[in-house]
C-alpha cells in the first residue's frame, strides 16, 4: 500500500534534515553535512511492512517552487495522500512563505482535495524558550485561517528535541490502515497484564504508532521523549555493531520494558508495581506476538490506494 507524501517549504527551512533523523538515522548534528535538495528528491520508505511512504522532498528555491505550480503542477499534486508544509520560524520572508503555502493549497485542492494538511513551525529552538508558545500560538491562528476552506494541523517542532517524533507520529498515524483495530487489542492487551500504559513503536524510526494508556501520567511528552533516547541508544549500539533487542527500567515507584514485538514493531509496558518478575511481563508480551502479526498481515492485504 502506498501513500503519496509531499514535503515542501523554502530552501533552507529544514526538511532534507528531519527526513533525514526520522527515516535515515541521522543524529541532529550530522544533519548540517547536509546539502540543498534540487528539484524532487524521491524516497520509498516501508513502513510497517506494507505501507510504504513514497515521500516526494521537493527543494524549495524560489525557481523550483515556481515550476511546481506551472509545468510540474499536475504531476507533483496528484494523488497526494499528505502534504507536510515546513516553515522556518525566523523567515525574514514570511509573507513570500504564505504565498508558496497558498500557491500548494490551491493545487492540492485542484488535484488532491482529499488530501491531509500538516504545517511544521520548524527551529523552535532558535526561539527563547518563554515566547515559543505565544509565538507559535500566533502562527497557528494565521495558518488555520489561511488554510480554508482545507484543515491544516500545526505542529512546532525541533531537530534538537522530541517535538520531531510528536509531529512526525501524529502524521504517520493517519495513514496506518487498520489503526482502530490495533487500539482495540493494545487495549486488551494493556487490560489483561494490568500495565498503566503500553505504547507501540514502529521498529524502523521508533515512531509511536498507537499506545493504550490506563492510569493517568503527568508528563504530556512522554511518548516523544522515549522516541528520541531509544532511538539514540539503537544508534549507539549500531556504532558498536551490537544491535538492539531490549530494555528492562526499574526504580522504586515502575517498571518498564521495552522489547521486539512483531517484525515491524516494538512494544514498551509500563507497570506501577516495581515487583513485577520481569519474566512474567516478558511471557505475556511473547504470548501477544502471535495476535499482533496476525493484525499486520490483514492490514497488508488491503489494496494499495496509490500507484
């Protein structure tokens, strides 16, 4: 099955690099080797076995932008499943930025009006950390009003920081077919090994693909930040030619353990009772997998949705 997924903004806004972390394995420093994308620079991802990500990086020079919308319209706006708009936050040319964004909306909603909108407020860390959210508040409301009558989400996001995987993992769940089925059993599964939450990661880009949560938590950005450290520690191992299986974290108040589910993902269970044995929590996530590949394999028999 594959989804259609355009990645556009101005030149120098960020894209290349936040492909680069989420899909290639890139570490945030060694994005700025990087050079500029010229014209479209094509990739197919897998994702989840079946689902395959054929992400369109169009470079954003001002004469290529222009090209999109007059030669290259039809083609590079047609049966586009996703748009993904990035924004540089410090653009000293943001009322050029808004014209590009409209100018892509236009064509989408000429070509691909069903298509899901997703704008990247991107560099928030180069914003003093008390004014990000106002500001990124003010280009949420511009954004909205100027994406009508097309819904867009905005996300403020940071090659620096976890706000990355949010964003990313929000985009890709859309596109996760049989996604309602895969809670229900996360929900079952979360039920029957009384864990306070269970998240899945697809195994690639250690994305958060679905997650059961139980008990409440009071950190919002767990899930993101569990993203990003264990996918720097598989970074790490792979330097080291060892390769990632599992972990097991335990202090005085949980217990977590993070552990290869199906062929395409990992699975994390998080416990409040420190006590857990650790081979009990394993044997159930073992005793899963089965159930877990089964749904997999229904999900990849459904007909791809672009060609």
């Amino acid at each position: 099955m594959k989804k259609k997924v355009l990645l556009m903004g101005k030149s120098g806004s960020g894209k290349t690099s936040m492909r680069s972390i989420i899909f290639a394995n890139y570490i945030a420093r060694d994005t700025r080797r990087l050079g500029a994308t010229i014209d479209v620079e094509h990739s197919h991802v897998r994702f989840l076995g079946n689902l395959v990500l054929n992400l369109w990086d169009c470079g954003g020079q001002e004469a290529f932008m222009e090209n999109y919308f007059a030669s290259q319209r039809d083609n590079i706006f047609r049966n586009v499943e996703v748009l993904i708009y990035v924004f540089d936050v410090e653009s000293r040319e943001m009322e050029k930025d808004m014209h590009y964004y409209q100018s892509c909306l236009e064509a989408i909603l000429q070509n691909s009006p069903e298509a899901r909108i997703f704008c990247l407020v991107h560099k928030m860390d180069l914003v003093a950390e008390e004014r990000r959210e106002e500001i990124f508040k003010t280009r949420e409301e511009d954004l909205i009003r100027l994406s009508k009558p097309l819904e867009c989400t905005c996300f403020r996001t940071s090659i620096w920081d976890e706000t990355l995987y949010k964003a990313w993992s929000s985009i890709v769940y859309k596109l996760i077919p049989n996604v309602k089925a895969l809670e229900s059993s996360l929900k079952q599964f979360a039920a029957i090994v009384d864990a306070d939450e269970v998240l899945l990661f697809e195994r690639a880009t250690f994305l958060v693909v679905s997650h059961c949560q139980r008990r409440p938590h009071r950190d919002a950005h767990r899930f993101e930040k569990v993203s990003n450290i264990v996918k720097q520690f598989k970074l790490s191992c792979s330097k080291l030619a060892a390769q990632f299986q599992s972990m097991e974290v335990r202090n005085s108040v949980f217990a977590a353990f993070i552990d290869g589910f199906t062929s395409n993902t990992y699975v994390m269970v998080e416990m409040s009772d420190p006590k857990i044995p650790s081979e009990a929590t394993l044997i159930n996530i073992r005793n899963a997998r089965k159930h877990f590949e089964k749904l997999e394999k229904v999900s990849s028999s459904a007909p791809s949705q672009y060609q």
